[in-house]
C-alpha cells in the first residue's frame, strides 16, 4: 500500500471515530432521558454510565493506535497506554503535528484512569460524586475531541497532497 492509500486508510478510521462520538453521544443522550433516577445514583444506572465512559475511552484509544502506528510511533511496552496518550501532544517536527490539546490529555487522562479502575476492580457501587465529575468531563470532551479530530483528518489530507 503506498502512502497515499495508508494516508486514505487512516481518515477513514478518523472518519470512523467520529461517527462512533456520535453515536456514543445519542446514546449517552438517550440514556439520561430514560434515567429518571441518574441522579439518585441508582447502581444500574451508574453501571451504565460507567460503560459508556469506559467504551469512549476505548474507542478514543483505538483512534490514537491508528494514528501512532501510521507515524510508527515506538510505543514503552511496560506503559504503553499511558505513554500512547503522551504521545498525542506533542509535534514530531517535519512528521506529524500534535493530535489533541493539553486540555484534551488532562480530560482524557482520567476517562484512562477510570478505564483501568473498571477493568481491574469489578465494582458494581460507584461514588456518584465521581461519576458526575466525569459525567461532566465527557460533556466537555466529546465536541472537542471530534473537533481537534477533524482538523487532525484536514492535516492527513494536506499530507497526501503532498506525497
């Protein structure tokens, strides 16, 4: 596959992952509609959310894989997650520019957080406090994450008018 297609290949992942925010979106949406007692903090429901936010996280995740691997980022195996999300910060002069805001990572680094929390810990009673926290991150990230994604899929596309 030459550049130009392995460029086209990556913003339609791009493409993808903002297609899966807005779904995620509808979703979450959707949700609070039906939830007549989220705020009460009734376990199922902050289960739900705590799925929602995990899958967003992962799915974000997978967004910045194709990325890194497209740049063929060299990623520390031992923190490879973490490193990843550093990664998307910083401009590789003359190779790639930066994927996300500082704003962005800080945001993220807790959705990173929080997957690892769930995944690890099997809980079942989730701290209301901390889920309308993130309830509130996820709000604020969503937009602009599609957003800095879009200008990221503008920059793939100057790429490949000059490969």
């Amino acid at each position: 596959m030459n550049e130009v297609d392995r460029l086209a290949e990556l913003e339609g992942y791009l493409y993808k992952f903002i297609e899966h925010c807005e779904r995620i979106s509808t979703f979450y949406d959707d949700f609070c509609k039906d939830a007549d007692d989220l705020k009460k903090g009734k376990s199922y429901d902050l289960i739900v959310l705590a799925d929602i936010f995990t899958d967003f996280y992962t799915f974000t995740e997978t967004a910045f894989v194709r990325i890194s691997k497209y740049f063929e980022n060299n990623l520390d195996r031992e923190r490879w997650h973490s490193h990843l999300l550093e990664k998307m910060v910083i401009d590789v002069p003359g190779i790639r520019k930066r994927v996300i805001s500082d704003h962005s990572y800080s945001m993220l680094l807790e959705f990173m957080k929080f997957r690892h929390f769930r995944r690890y810990y099997f809980e079942f009673e989730y701290d209301r406090d901390r889920m309308t926290y993130l309830e509130k991150k996820f709000m604020e990230l969503l937009p602009l994450l599609k957003i800095e994604i879009q200008e990221y899929i503008l920059f793939c596309k100057d790429l490949q008018s000059r490969v």
